[in-house]
C-alpha cells in the first residue's frame, strides 16, 4: 500500500480505546509494551494476542490491496488492448468485458479506501502547525491534494479551510485620474460621454468615477487562481505590483487560526437550553432560593435538573432565573473583588494575544506601544511607538485616554501612509493590558476592513517585556517630569521633542541616530508621514527648557 491509505482498528479497553494504525515503523513489541503499561497483566495478554492477529490480517490485506491496484493498472494499459486484437472476436470481447468490470470494482474499492472517514485523524481540527504548512506549501504552489495527504486529511476540507478563511487584500493602483476602474477594457478604451451628460465632456469615461456604472461594455476583470483552486493569490509568480486585479486573497496561517478560534468559542456562547426547559427548571430553582437553600444543597436534592452547581451559579448571575444572586445567603455579605480601573476587564480579548503566543513567533523587529499619562489636573495622554530594530520613538497627543481616541491614531497614520505601508511598518504591535488597548479587533482592522496589524500583550505587573519603549519613556521625562500638565501641550511640542529624541545617538546602533535608522530600513517617506525632522546634534536639548522656551 501507499502512504496514502491506512487502514485503523480500534479495540476497547475498559473504558478507553487504543488507536492502532498499519504503519511500517509499528512493532508488536511496542504494542505490547504500551498495552503492559497501561492495564493489568491478564487483559494485556488477551487483548494484545488478538490485535497481534488482527494486524497481521489487516497487514495481508494490505499487501493483496497494494498488488490488485497495480494488477488493475497494468492490465488497463496494456494487456485489455493485446488480448483484444489476439483473441478470437467473441472470446476477446468476453474478457474486454470482464477486465471493464475488474477496473471499476477495483477503482470503486480504491475510492473507498480513500474517503474521508478512513483517514486516521481526518475528523480532528485543524492546529496552527497545519495551517502554517499550508501556507507554507501554498506560497511553494502546491495543491491541495498534496497538502492533505501529508496531513492525513481530505483535499476538500483544505479547499473549506483556505476559501474560509482567507484574507482579504486591496492593491490597485487604476488608471491616473480614478483608481477604483475595474474594467478590462480601461487600458485601451476611448469612450467619452458614455453617461449621456447634456454638456460633452472630452474626459475619458475611464477616468470618470461613474464609467463602471454607466458603461454598456463593462467586464469587471477575474483571475483564474481566484476563482478556483487554490483560490488565494499564495504561490503566484506575478509581482503585486504588476498585477492589476483590485481584489486580492492570502491566506496567513495565524489570521486563519485566529478566526477559527474566534468562530469556536463564539458558537459555544449562550445556553444549551429550551426556553421550555429553562422554564421548568426556573420552577424548582427559584423557590427554592426564597426558601434559603443554596445552589449545592438544589442539585444535590433536584438530579433531575442535569447540571452542575457552577452552571446554576453562571445562570443565576446572567439574570436568567426569578431568583437573582442577591437573594443568595451569602452574596450580599461579600464584596466584589476590585480591579484597577486602568486594567482590561474583558479577559477574551487577551485570546491568542498573550506573550507566551508572541515569544512563538521570534521576531527579529517589532513595534512596542504604550501610553504617558499627565498629571491629574488634566486628561491629555501621549500615545508612544517604539520600533526595536530602528529604536525610532514616536509620540501622539490624545485629549482622552480612551479606545477610540488611539483607534483615530491609528487612522490617521493608515491615511497618511497607505494601508499596505502601514501594515508593513506596523505589522506586530506589543503593549500592555491598559484600557485604551482593549478593543484589539477596532485596532487591527482597517478603514477597507483590511488587517493591518496584529496586537499582543504583555504579562501582568511585566513592563520589562517591553523595555526597550521604557528606555525611551525616561528620555521621555527628562523633558517632561513626573507632575508635568500635559494641558496646554501641542502636537507640534510633541514632535519637537521626539525630534530631539531621535537625534541622540544610540550605542546599539554603533553611534548613528534612529532617524538615520529608520531612513534607511523605512525610508523618506514614512518619516515624512510621521512628521519627523532631523536634529543638528549640537542643538539637540532634553531638558524642560526645549518646551518652556517655544512657550
């Protein structure tokens, strides 16, 4: 047999169940072993006896399997053709007939092998291992039928899982007046007034906003990998600036594995439960409740209610029964734990966010964002981006210290930059697990519904995980103090003062300054787009003084 077909047995153990697969590397040495280690000695023997039969049976099977398909494929190609023209007429359509018959038996019979069932772990998830060597093995041009017999699964489920969760991209740059003309016909197209307008125009309708609409001829323009297999634009040979097609797909292993989990557990949210039979139950719980019991002593005494205390406690809390947790015997004797008010609340934000998942990740450059807090007397917050490669600062005013004041940030660079500049100069972002951070899914989706990066967070009580921004903070502070209002603060201050920043030397950048870091990697014009200028080293100033003597 071929890799490809794997014939499992499964025999039960007590209350368990060993899966058993014809591999070549198993032994019977090993299976017992496992089975001695696993359960006593007497139902080892017994059991371990059978399977030894059994997959020496399977074993057989498969080796007369394995020699039939070939037999089929020889007598196909060759021998149906020869006995044909030796034979006599009669006798040679006779066995034409009964070799036809042996080939579809035989090619029913490899079918079937091959379905979806009968491949050993085809019905389990997809992990993030599977997905990046997917997208691996995509980006290499391989198909899906490659692709799923390596992971033991069936070519359509990789087909469901690239076409599910593919990433949507926009890249056109269109003709020079409109760059949202999709036609094929733009390049080579004359017409002019294809509206009907009562005034002529001598403008090409391809450079009018309205020529997709109006136009008779319209033909959007398709790409075949779209269309079909493989369905994203992974593993194409054509560069993303030469290619003209608007809408583009990719598929990134950790945006699909992310989504898939988002889609998990948001299929689990809610009840499993019938408004018939929360009523029922809302019967016996809540007067009972009334009554003084507690959740533990309603299940033990009720079975019949199927669930467990903590469910009870869950349901109780969401308001779901008459009865509320107040009227719990002790609930209202305790007081909630507190939490910081400047701390996330909402835990499932943190899902695949966490720092164990970005440490996985070993990247060489990222960005580290924070924020700088004025004193009490006023709500103006600076938002802070430190780049690790570049050690470039930067520093953005906010009159609230809010999610949709660093949402508009964010914006506003994505506009001045381009989606797809600011997705390769912010494409991982680490912070921490302040409140203004705690809608990540608003951050990292773009204006075009584009992902533009990707947002981690630290460990609690971990500032050092991010330490190289808190480096840049005391810079920061030597010309803002502690104390200092940021009230009558501007953003021209702020880049003056990140601009002092940049310009000092950095002895991990072998004395050359972040600018002239970042020019090189960034280029001229995302610090342009940052609005950032360069120093003279003998004018740069970090001290109060830089702000108290614009002011």
């Amino acid at each position: 047999m071929t890799s490809s077909y794997r014939i499992c047995t499964c025999f039960p153990f007590h209350r368990s169940k060993i899966h058993i697969a014809c591999h070549k590397s198993d032994s019977n040495a090993c299976l017992l072993r496992h089975l001695y280690a696993t359960y006593s000695v007497s139902s080892c023997v017994a059991y371990a006896i059978a399977s030894i039969i059994i997959l020496q049976l399977v074993t057989l099977f498969n080796r007369f399997l394995s020699d039939a398909l070939q037999t089929k494929n020889e007598i196909l190609n060759s021998t149906t053709i020869w006995w044909w023209n030796l034979l006599p007429h009669s006798k040679g359509l006779l066995f034409h007939i009964k070799m036809v018959r042996l080939s579809f038996f035989l090619t029913a019979v490899e079918r079937r092998i091959s379905m979806s069932k009968y491949i050993p772990g085809n019905q389990k998830h997809l992990s993030l291992e599977d997905r990046i060597y997917i997208e691996n093995e995509l980006n290499k041009g391989e198909t899906f039928k490659n692709i799923a017999r390596f992971l033991c699964k069936d070519p359509t489920t990789i087909s469901k899982e690239v076409r599910a969760h593919r990433l949507s991209d926009w890249y056109h740059k269109g003709t020079f007046y409109n760059a949202h003309n999709f036609c094929i016909h733009r390049f080579h197209c004359r017409k002019t007034n294809v509206c009907g307008k009562i005034i002529l125009c001598d403008v090409k309708c391809t450079s009018c906003p309205t020529c997709n609409q109006t136009c008779k001829d319209f033909v959007k323009e398709q790409c075949k990998r779209l269309d079909k297999a493989p369905y994203v634009c992974n593993g194409c040979t054509k560069k993303i600036n030469h290619c003209t097609i608007a809408q583009k797909y990719r598929y990134d292993a950790r945006f699909a594995d992310r989504k898939y989990r988002e889609k998990l557990s948001g299929s689990r949210a809610g009840i499993n439960m019938t408004k018939h039979e929360l009523r029922k139950k809302d019967g016996i719980v809540s007067p009972l409740i009334e009554q003084g019991q507690s959740p533990y002593q309603i299940i033990t005494n009720h079975p019949e209610l199927d669930m467990s205390v903590r469910s009870l406690y869950t349901y109780l809390d969401q308001g779901l029964f008459t009865a509320r947790n107040i009227d719990l015997k002790r609930k209202p004797g305790f007081k909630p734990r507190k939490c910081h008010k400047t701390q996330i609340t909402n835990r499932t934000v943190f899902e695949k966010r966490l720092f164990s998942d970005f440490s996985e990740l070993q990247l060489s450059s990222f960005v580290e964002m924070d924020t700088v807090h004025s004193s009490r007397e006023s709500n103006k917050t600076l938002l802070t981006f430190f780049f690790t490669k570049e050690k470039l600062f930067l520093a953005f005013l906010l009159n609230r210290c809010t999610k949709g004041a660093v949402r508009l940030i964010f914006d506003r660079l994505e506009k001045r930059m381009g989606t797809y500049e600011f997705l390769s100069v912010f494409e991982y972002i680490l912070t921490d697990r302040g409140s203004e951070f705690g809608d990540p899914v608003a951050l990292e989706t773009g204006l075009d519904e584009i992902q533009r990066t990707s947002i981690y967070y630290c460990d609690p009580m971990r500032s050092g995980q991010k330490g190289g921004l808190e480096q840049a903070h005391t810079m920061l502070r030597m010309v803002l103090p502690k104390g200092t209002s940021f009230e009558f603060l501007t953003q021209w201050d702020v880049n003056l003062i990140v601009n002092h920043i940049n310009s000092t030397p950095r002895e991990s950048l072998n004395g050359s300054t972040p600018y002239d870091a970042a020019l090189e990697t960034l280029g001229k014009e995302t610090l342009n787009a940052f609005q950032l200028k360069r120093i003279d080293p003998d004018l740069v100033n970090l001290t109060p003084k830089l702000i108290r003597f614009n002011h």
